[in-house]
C-alpha cells in the first residue's frame, strides 16, 4: 500500500503533546496570578491568614532575670579583680620568675592610632594533671628596656591541657612604642 499523505498519528498522541505545553502556560499564568502584587510594605499582605486559636489580649511580658546588664557587668568587674588580688598575692611570695613562665606566652596586639590603651593577649596553656590558678605578670617596655607598666592577671581554675586566654591593658603604655613582656608566672 502506497500512502500518498503524511504519515497519520493517532489522534491521542496529538492532543497529549497539544495540551502539554498550553496546560503549562496556564499554570504558570493562575500561579502568577495568584501571586499578584507582592508589596509587602503593604497592610493587607496576610488577609488571607486564618488564626485558629484565640488571638491573646495582651503581648506576654519578658520574663524578668534576677540581674540587669549593669549588675552582670559590676559582677563580672568583681570576679576579674578577686582574681587579679589573689594573683598580686601570689606573686608577692614568689622569688623570681616563677614556676610557670613556660606554660605562658604573650602577643602584642597591633597601635591603632589615638588608642586609649595598650593591650596583650596573654595566654596560659596548664600542662599540669589537675586545674590550677595561674597568677602572671606582664611588663609594658620601650624600645629602650624601660618597664612603662606592670599589669597583673590572674587565671583561675585553669583546665589542664588547654589554653585559656585574656588580655592585658596599660593606659601608661598608650600612645608609646612598647612591647609586652612575661615578667612572672606562677601555678598554685
């Protein structure tokens, strides 16, 4: 048989392949739609919300901590010169070095024009097989070797095979090229 037309499809394949792309457009178009404007600068963006409990009366208030930030901060201040105390303390017993300076180590921090302060990171790693309190003292120097202050830390309670951190500040030492320096560590 000799066909003289174009090859004929079924009829099904056709309408399937038609309504593809058109049944597409028109979901595209009813999503658009749907979305409309999205101002959501808008007051009436959510009227379509539907609250299934009773909406509260009142905003519930902020549970209230025993502590306002002043009193954190005067408490955390107390804590940091207990500490300090104890370590001036320490070190007035100690002839010397210490027994610590290897388990010490500090860093300047970088001048920042017009500083109010000089400041170090001094870190203190316990290589010992219990917690202990660490007192350290640091020395601000001038290019020269001249101490421009003393500043003392104390770290206590010292995890054993970590490192614990603060830093060191020196209002004398503000504003001069100066470095830091461990001038005494001690573990007890």
């Amino acid at each position: 048989m000799n066909r003289t037309g174009p090859a004929r499809r079924p009829f099904r394949g056709r309408v399937i392949r038609g309504l593809t792309p058109a049944a597409l457009l028109a979901v595209l178009v009813a999503g658009a739609a749907a979305c409309g404007d999205s101002d959501t600068s808008s007051a009436g963006t959510a009227r379509s919300t539907r609250t299934i409990s009773a909406e509260p009366t009142a905003s519930p208030s902020p549970t209230r901590s025993g502590r306002t930030q002043d009193e954190f901060a005067a408490s955390v201040s107390a804590d940091v010169e207990r500490n300090r105390q104890k370590a001036v303390a320490t070190l007035k017993g100690v002839d010397g070095k210490g027994n610590a300076m290897d388990d010490v180590a500090v860093n300047g921090i970088a001048v920042e024009p017009g500083e109010q302060f000089r400041s170090a990171l001094v870190r203190v790693t316990n290589g010992g097989d219990k917690p202990a309190f660490f007192a350290v003292r640091v020395e601000f120097v001038d290019a020269s070797g001249k101490v421009l202050d003393s500043v003392v830390l104390g770290f206590p309670g010292a995890p054993t095979d970590r490192t614990v951190s603060q830093h060191a500040n020196s209002r004398k030492a503000a504003g001069v090229k100066s470095f830091p320096r461990i001038a005494q560590a001690e573990r007890s």
